[in-house]
C-alpha cells in the first residue's frame, strides 16, 4: 500500500538542499520535500507538515546534529531519521548518532546516489500496512497534545510565580506601612 511521503529536511546549505532534493525527486517528483535550518522551524514544520523522513546535515550554524535528533525523536518518535552529512567521517560519532537513535546516515561524499541510498527507507515507509499508518497518526496527534498540555502548564506555571511575586511584594508593602504606623 503506497502512502503520500513527506520528508523534512534540515539542512543550511541551499547548494546541498537543492542536491538532495534532487535526489529525492529521482525516486518520486510527488514526495513532498520542505527544508527548514535550525531548531524552530524544524519543531514548527514537524507539528505542521507531519514527516514520515526527517534528513538532517550534522553540522548546522545553530545547532547540531544531535540537537535535530533529540528535537525530532521527541516531536515525531516514528519518522525515519536520517543524517546526510560530509562530518561523519569517525566511525565513533557514526556509532554514537545511530545509539542516539538515528536510522542512519550517509556521507555527502556520495550524495550523487543518495536516491538508491534513500530507496529502502522510502519503500519502508511506503509499504507500511494501513494500521501502522493509522498508529502513526494516532502516536503524532498524542505527542501534539501532550505537547500543548506542556506548554499550557508551563503558562500556567510562569503566570502562577508571577502572580506569587506581586503577592510578596504587596505583603512586603504591607509590611512597611505597618511599621510606619
């Protein structure tokens, strides 16, 4: 059973994301590709265009590889991950990326066959049974939600200690016109 694929990528380089996106479009010109370059707009695109393959460069400007992961695993738990990067040379940060919870990754170096690379990962997620599609979308409506609770409480939270320290200041008050009395 195919399936729409929407693949975010994360990259700083318009060179390197016009590459891969060429790449991809290789496979399939319908896959839907957006490109963001730091962590906000990764976490907005995330929310907004529901990705089923996020691709990210290793080295960005504003933040790092593992940040993007860390972002990604946390906002959208199933989406295939995948580092496309020229930084991954040692095979201890390769190591360290996939125990971190990467799908996996591939050097710039090859990136004129990314769209072979890119193929089994695509056809997992094209291929995936309708229940596990439905899982998917059920698992990333969840985690916006729980999500929006966070940022509610944490709201609520920020408005409670600002309400505890006009309270503290109008006992302080209170205080010193007792006094002065």
């Amino acid at each position: 059973m195919a399936t729409e694929v929407h693949i975010l990528l994360v990259e700083d380089t318009d060179s390197d994301a016009a590459l891969i996106t060429r790449q991809i479009h290789k496979l399939d010109k319908n896959y839907k590709v957006q490109v963001v370059d730091n962590l906000s707009d990764l976490e907005v695109a995330i929310k907004t265009f529901n990705p089923q393959l996020i691709i990210s460069d290793y080295n960005l400007p504003t933040c790092t590889g593992m940040e993007v992961l860390e972002l990604s695993r946390d906002k959208s738990p199933t989406a295939v991950f995948l580092f496309v990067t020229g930084t991954l040379q040692d095979e201890e940060l390769a190591a360290e990326t996939i125990l971190n919870g990467a799908d996996g990754f591939i050097l710039k170096k090859h990136i004129n066959v990314l769209a072979s690379k890119l193929s089994p990962y695509i056809d997992k997620i094209k291929n995936r049974p309708i229940i596990v599609q439905n899982t998917r979308n059920r698992i990333k409506q969840s985690t916006d939600l729980v999500n929006d609770i966070k940022d509610y409480m944490d709201d609520i939270n920020k408005e409670n200690i600002t309400h505890q320290e006009r309270i503290a200041k109008i006992r302080e008050h209170l205080e010193k016109i007792k006094k002065s009395l």
